[in-house]
C-alpha cells in the first residue's frame, strides 16, 4: 500500500515536469484527424532505421512496421499466415505440393520420400503475392527475398551474426565470401538447372528454398528476417563496405535514415524527431481487410518519447496521448480505476523468468562456491525454496502465473507435458523441510544468523540483474535465507553477454525464455545444447537431452515431434538448470474517447497489430 501511494506521489511531482516542457502530445486534444498518439517510455528514439540492425527499444516495432517478414506466425492455429509469401508448401521430387485432401501439410509423405538418406534437405516453394511493392513504387520479387537471404548467409557482405543464425538452416552456405553450396533457387538463380520449372509468368513470384530435414527449419527464415530491397542495397554493400557498419558513410548512411520498406507503414522524416516519430499508412499496402478496405484503421501514427514511465502514465491520464506502447508495473493499477475512458489490458505471459545457473564455468571462473552450483543436490534444493506464488504476488501484484519446470506454456496444449511438474510441486513448507535436509548432506555447517558455511566462509550467491530487477532479486533473497543460502544483486551492466554470460564470470542471473513449435529447434539448441556464445549461459551438457533434442529436431514425423517435445520437458526440469520464477502478464493501458476496440493480444502490449486492424475511431457526441 505505501508503494501505490507513493506512485501516486511521483505522478503528481511529474505534472510539472510535463508542462515544463515542449510536450507534442498536446496535439491530440485538438486533433480531428486519424492520428494514433502512442507513448513510448525509453531513453532515447533511434535515428537509423536499417531493420537488420534494430534491436533495442523501439526500434524493432518501427522496423517491422515498415518491413515484412515472408510470412506471420500463428502462435493460436500454429500455421504461418502471409505477408510478403502468399502460400508455401514441401514439394516432392516432382515440383507437386505435399498436401492432403484438406489442403495440409502431409507428414505422411514427407516422412516416406525424404527419410531416406540419400536426401540430405527439405525442398520447400514458396509463392509471393504479386501485388507487393516496395514504398518507392519499385514491384517486390522473388529476387529481393533471394538478395536478402543471399547476404545473410553470407557474413562478409553482410557483417551480421544474427542473419546467420536466421539463415543456419537454410542449405545455402558461404565460405570465405564464395558460395559453396546453393540452397535458393529463382528463374534467374538456377531453377531450371535444379530442375524446378517455373514459368515465365511466375518469374517474379516463385522461388525454391533447400532446407535441413528439420521441420522447424522455415520458422527462421519465414519469420525473423524482413527482407530488403535489392534495388536499394545491392549496388552499395561490398566485402569492404558491408551492410551492418558501426560508421555508415554516404548512400550507406542515407539508406539508413531513409528506409524503404514494403510493410504497411512509411517513415515521415521530415516530421520525426528525436522526441517523435512520426509514421504514415500505405494506401497501397497489398493487404487489406474482409472488405477490401485498409488493413489498419488509423492513417497516421505519432509515437511520443517519454524517459518516465511515470510521466507517460500521466500523459495518458490527462489525454495527451491514446496508449502506451509500453509495459505498466501492477503496483501502477489501482491509478486507473477511478479514469473514465480507460481501458487496462492484461494479456498472458507468454515467457518465462527463470533463474539460470552456472553449471559449468570455464577453468579460469571456477572457485569453491560456484562448484556448488555444479552439485545437483544443491540445485534440487534451490529450486524446491522458489515459491512462483510468492513471487508473483510480491513482485508483480498478483499479475502473473505459475510456469511449469519443463519450460513450456500450459497453452500449447498439443505438446505442453504436465508431469514436467512432478519435480517441485507439492506443499511448499514440505518442500523447504526437503530442501533443507539435502542441503544438510552437502552443506551442514551453519553460522549464528542461520547461513551455511562452506569452509568457513557463508554460503551466498550473486545474482546478475538490471536496475528494474531488483525487487525480484530482493525477494529471491528472502526464499533463499529460509535455507541458509545468501544473496546479493549484481548489475549486468550494458552488455552483459560479453561481459560476463559468455565468460562464465557469474553466479547465477536472470533469464527470460519463449519456447513455441516456431522456434524450438533453434531455442532448445541455443539453450540447453550449444557452448559458447549462445544462450546456455551456465554451459550445461547433459549427453542424454542433447541426444533427445537431436531426435525432435531430426524426426519428419509430426507426432513424433510433438511426443519428443514432451519427453523432454520433464529432463529440462530435473536438470534444476533454468529455474522458473512466474510468467509475468504484460499489463498496458490505452484511453478509449477517440479510439475504441482495443484487443489483448498474449505476450503484447495493446498496443499491437491487433489493435491496429480492429481499431474504431469514437467520434464526438457518440
């Protein structure tokens, strides 16, 4: 209670703040055109816009409103939606769909042809809308897909880490900056030498991709690389000048800040600032509605930068801006209940906070207490005093839910295993008794305040956080004095990964993690399998899942897949690895008097895609 008056407190401090200032948002008041003002809380806006490179804060949302994807995945129906790609499909040796009466995907066949190992790939189609351009009014083909994925497979044109993880399992492969292998295939990149016909009418819209006999080996590539306008980049990246530069110069930098894309959205440069960004609807976006009308509701967005969060939820109050493209505390909550026109939404989790251990730090990073951490006893026992209700009702006000120790969301019902449970559930006080005798085989010693001792010293452990972590790591601290283990925050700084993750130089930190059907082949590799720079942070090897992982990766039989992923789950918990603390809801809050229908969207704010196709503009009087 004395929090929520406190905030209370700062929102009113903060009222002149926003009126000392140059606010933009007081446009809106006025404002009769179909303008969306979204506040967004961060330290700064981005001034570049090369969707590759954005990563951070705003930056992918402005990106993937001006850029697009293949294809959008389906988390509720598990299918890829189009965007750019109208439909795709596994063909046999013939060219001809692998697809049953209904129009699915035949697991079946794909099994019975390409099992065998004389086929090392997948051969996949895919067909563009062939209505796409790009926002200079220049058509979208097959060979911009082929340009983009062509140059983030390879990295001395392209300079790019990520783009080579998004293309790892497509079969098209660089060494040294020559091409090795061809994995893509266009009407004018070898189609006819593979053996894939494509008429001429079809030149600009198919394309054949070879991928690993992976049935999640399209997600990546589907989904997680917006492409780019060949057109625009091709003539400029070379070896020397490759297309993620930290000092852009000439067209480089003027592509940059002056995007091109072939999303719904285009960048008004001249109106955006660092304090706004202001973007304008497509009239000649492909997509369009169950009437034929826009897509998206609203003809202009002006996102608005706010460095308080407290401060934007003051904007909000006062109606200088529609939503917050931002998350909103739970402790914040109680503000909107005495506001007309507001409408709160609290969306499902859809990841998982964990706290990751280090199981195996490099030769250098070893010292007495970390081998503790290597002990799985000591690690069942931590894990038994994580209380996920607590936690959820201390630090997020209740707004959360428990997550299963196999990782994996109760809401993916085809394969979420709930006997992945089995390891910690139960009475929490029976399981602190349990905790505490196992810790007493290990770590018996105690000092006078109750804290173990491990040759003389007290047993305790940093945990790696950001500032806005604390109160987590605080009340982690409370669980684990209940069984004499200390705790500490350490900040992780700017770079954490490179500072400390991959150089095993931590305890413990904390880790958030989405597991779906889309990303699992990657995500379980990066991290339960890989060493090194990669998410396994606390460097686990445990020979036995790996082989399991191998297996769900490799199978082509669906069920399998699906049974594989169950199998798993359970070996996932018992490792006492990647301990998990909640789901936490995603609370967000938008203003309803010019703008009604919000939708809640799991995993997102409100303001969301959604949201944009479903929004309906309130006029006065109504």
């Amino acid at each position: 209670m004395h929090k929520k008056l406190f905030l209370v407190g700062l929102l009113a401090v903060f009222f002149f703040t926003l009126h000392a200032c140059s606010n933009p948002g007081r446009q809106r008041m006025e404002d009769e055109t179909n303008t969306l003002y979204v506040g967004y809380q961060a330290d700064s806006f981005p001034t570049s816009f090369m969707p590759w490179l954005s990563r951070e804060g705003i930056a992918p949302t402005v990106a993937s409103m001006m850029y697009n994807t293949l294809f959008a995945f389906d988390l509720d129906t598990g299918n890829f939606d189009p965007l750019i790609g109208k439909t795709w499909y596994y063909v046999d040796e013939a060219g001809e769909p692998l697809l049953t009466d209904d129009g699915e995907i035949d697991y079946e066949r794909l099994d019975e042809i390409y099992s065998c190992p004389s086929y090392d790939y997948l051969p996949v189609k895919v067909i563009l809308h062939d209505d796409v351009t790009w926002s200079d009014g220049t058509p979208l083909t097959v060979e911009d897909v082929y340009f983009s994925y062509d140059t983030g497979a390879n990295n001395a044109i392209s300079n790019h880490a990520g783009a080579l993880a998004w293309t790892a399992d497509l079969q098209h492969s660089y060494r040294d900056g020559v091409l090795r292998r061809q994995g893509i295939f266009t009407y004018d990149h070898g189609a006819a030498e593979q053996g894939y016909v494509i008429d001429e009418v079809d030149r600009d819209t198919v394309m054949y991709l070879h991928v690993d006999k992976i049935l999640g080996a399209v997600s990546s590539l589907f989904t997680s690389m917006l492409i780019l306008p060949s057109h625009i980049w091709e003539p400029i990246i070379s070896e020397d000048n490759p297309l993620n530069s930290a000092s852009p110069q000439g067209e480089l930098l003027f592509h940059y800040r002056n995007p091109v894309g072939s999303g719904p959205w285009t960048l008004d440069l001249d109106a955006s600032s660092g304090q706004q960004i202001v973007m304008h609807r497509r009239e000649d976006f492909h997509l369009k509605d169950d009437d034929e009308g826009p897509l998206y509701k609203v003809d202009t967005i002006r996102f608005l930068l706010f460095q308080e969060i407290n401060v934007a939820i003051y904007a909000l109050l006062k109606g200088h801006i529609d939503v917050l493209n931002s998350t909103v505390s739970a402790n914040y909550s109680r503000l909107f209940d005495t506001h007309d026109n507001i409408f709160v939404s609290e969306a499902p989790g859809t990841f998982a906070q964990t706290l990751v251990f280090n199981v195996n730090p490099v030769e250098s990073e070893r010292n007495p207490m970390r081998d503790l951490l290597s002990n799985e006893t000591v690690r069942r026992a931590m894990a038994l005093a994580v209380d996920q209700q607590f936690l959820i009702d201390m630090v997020l006000n209740g707004a959360g839910e428990e997550m299963s120790p196999g990782l994996m969301p109760s809401h993916m019902e085809d394969f979420y295993n709930p006997d992945a449970w089995g390891v910690i559930e139960g009475d929490y006080e029976a399981r602190l008794l349990e905790a505490n005798a196992l810790l007493d085989t290990v770590i018996p010693d105690r000092d006078t305040s109750g804290y173990r001792l491990l040759e003389g010293d007290r047993v305790g452990f940093d945990i790696l956080g950001h500032p806005g972590e604390q109160d987590l790591i605080s009340y982690l601290e409370v669980l684990f004095e209940r069984i004499g283990i200390e705790i500490d925050y350490a900040p992780k700084g700017s770079q954490p990964e490179r500072t400390y993750l991959y150089r095993s130089r931590f305890d413990m930190t904390l880790q958030t993690t989405i597991f779906s059907l889309q990303n699992i082949d990657i995500m379980y590799r990066a991290h339960f399998v890989t060493i090194g720079e990669t998410s396994n942070y606390g460097r686990l090897i445990d020979a036995d899942m790996n082989a399991q992982i191998a297996r769900m990766r490799s199978t082509l039989d669906l069920d399998e897949k699906y049974e594989l992923i169950k199998s798993i789950q359970p070996m996932i918990a018992e490792n006492y690895y990647k301990v998990p603390l909640y789901s936490a809801n995603v609370l967000s809050v938008a203003r309803t008097d010019r703008f009604d229908n919000w939708q809640v969207v799991p995993g997102a704010t409100v303001f969301n895609g959604e949201s944009l196709q479903n929004l309906r503009r309130v006029h006065e009087g109504e």
